[in-house]
C-alpha cells in the first residue's frame, strides 16, 4: 500500500518540469500528459483522511491577485497546502497596489522576501510574461485579461481524460463569449495539443474574427454541433457583455445558445456537459442541466485542486536548497 510520503513522487517525469506555467501553447503533449498523470496521483489524497504531503515543505507561494476570483484562490490555496507549502495571499483591494505601486515594485517587493513561486491573476494580458523578467521565482498564469487561463485548460482536460480515458479523437463544442473568454483560448490550445476536434459555437459579436486560424470548424447554430459532440462545453456569459449589445437579450441568447432539456435530449448517451463556472443558471444552462447525471461541472472543481498541486509540484518539487 502506498504511503502518505510515498504518493509525494520522489522524482519527477523527464522533461516535465516547468520553470513557468503562462501559456498552454508552450506545453507539448508530453508536457501536457505528464501533468495530467501527476495530478492523477494526487487526485488520490482528497479521500484520505490527512490530505497533506510533504513534497514542498519549506517552500513558499504567492497568491498574487489583482482581479477577484475567490473560486480559482482558493483553489490554488488549498493545492499549495496540501503540499505542505507556505502560502501567502495578496490581494490588490487596500493593499499597497491601491495606492499606486507598480506590479513591478509589488514583484520586487516579492523577490525580496524570498518567495518560490508566484500564481498571479491580473486583467492585464501578458503580466505574467512581464512578471518573470523581474523575479527569479517561478509564475504560474491564473488568468491574464482575454489571454490564457492554463490551469482551468489543464483541469478540463484532466476531467474529460478521466471520464473517457483518453482525449484523442474526442469531440468537444465550446459554445459561447469565445471572443472575450481566457478559458476558451487555453482550452482550445489544449485539445488541438491533444488531438481532440472542437466545434467552437456563438452569436458571431462573440467569436474571434481570427478563429478562422484555429484549426477547429465554427458554426452559429448550437443543434447541428449537439449531435456529434462528445463534450458540450458552455462558456460563463458575463453580464457587461449584455449591456455592450453584443447579444441582443438574455432571452435570445439562452434560446439559440444555452443548454436546456430538450437539447440535453439530442445529445449521444455518453455526452458530457462542462462549465468552467460561476455559472449563470437559466442563462448558459438551466437547472435541469447543471444537476444532470452527465454534468461534469462539480468535477471539475475538485480536479482542479489536483491539477494545480501537480503544476506547483512539477515547478518546485524537484528543486532542493
């Protein structure tokens, strides 16, 4: 049987450390597998009664966040603890930031305090990029503006490989804000990485006029897609989206976008339904949805902590002083 210091890996797969974690376009597939298979083994502390490994005793990671997201904090929060890390979260609201320090003066601030690693969330894309330029510590990406949020990309794919057992071949409609969604860039990334065809389906207002060059098929009507999708996976509709007249009513789009009943009827029986959550019931989906046998969305969730333990481990785990 295994240990609880045993589940801590005592070594890490070749090539897949990560100095950074910022964009999923950097990750190959190796990189992407090896991820995936560490998280699966930390998958298994969450039913154990001490859910705490040693891996990164010692170490110390930063929740720096600029834009509020309680759900992926706490997350990261949890991860890091369950590796034994110190954890220090930094919140932009009444801190130093409010009062006009730079990222970079925050970042040095950082440095010299001797943290390990820095998960930093800003509504600025390519912050983290810019982050990595003025610490030694390593970056993690949890969300930068419209560009990439990698471990939410990670965390789905982590939970539909779990579900079906692998990823290659698999169909997935990523339906909804494509245009202004993070979560839908990395995601996408991902798949193509791993060999999964996407249908990404929206009002045209909410697709990238450039999605032509993402090697996926697009298509403005939700019920053709539904039929030859694997995964259904709706994107969270953001409400100054509705108030910029980029649809034309809540109504009309969870009539022509949003999941309901009837179309979870038309999907195949092995079909998954996906979100990457705060959902809007009655919006994206209704409630029959959300609480579906096939809705995966509490799943990924708890994967989530999983995965991010395995992004810290793989970027600190295998370090010593």
């Amino acid at each position: 049987m295994m240990t609880q210091d045993q589940i801590a890996l005592d070594e890490r797969p070749a090539g897949a450390g990560l100095s950074h974690l910022l964009d999923v376009d950097a990750l190959g597939a190796d990189q992407i597998t090896a991820i995936l298979d560490a998280a699966r083994t930390f998958q298994q502390l969450a039913a154990r009664p001490i859910k705490k490994v040693p891996t990164l005793r010692g170490r110390t990671v930063c929740n720096l966040f600029f834009e509020d997201s309680t759900r992926t904090r706490v997350s990261f929060e949890i991860a890091a603890k369950r590796l034994s890390a110190d954890v220090l979260n930094f919140s932009a609201k009444g801190s130093s930031v409010s009062k006009g320090e730079s990222l970079k003066d925050t970042a040095l601030t950082l440095q010299a305090m001797g943290v390990d690693a820095i998960v930093v969330r800003h509504h600025a894309a390519g912050a983290p990029h810019q982050l990595t330029r003025w610490v030694d510590a390593h970056v993690l990406n949890a969300g930068d503006g419209r560009h990439q949020h990698p471990t939410q990309a990670l965390l789905d794919l982590f939970t539909i490989r779990e579900h079906f057992g692998q990823l290659d071949g698999l169909h997935v409609a990523v339906i909804g804000d494509v245009l202004h969604s993070r979560v839908a860039r990395s995601l996408v990334q991902g798949l193509r990485t791993m060999s999964a065809g996407v249908t990404v389906v929206g009002p045209p207002t909410l697709l990238p006029l450039a999605v032509g060059q993402w090697d996926v098929d697009v298509s403005h009507d939700l019920d053709p897609v539904l039929g030859k999708a694997d995964v259904v996976y709706l994107l969270r509709v953001q409400h100054e989206r509705m108030s910029e007249q980029f649809i034309p009513s809540v109504r009309e789009y969870a009539r022509l976008w949003g999941m309901d009943g009837r179309r979870l009827r038309r999907l195949s029986e092995h079909a998954v339904i996906m979100h990457p959550g705060p959902m809007n019931r009655g919006v994206e989906l209704t409630a029959d949805v959300a609480d579906a046998p096939n809705a995966l969305i509490a799943r990924q969730v708890a994967n989530g902590v999983a995965v991010r333990m395995s992004c810290l481990y793989l970027m600190l785990g295998g370090e010593r002083a």
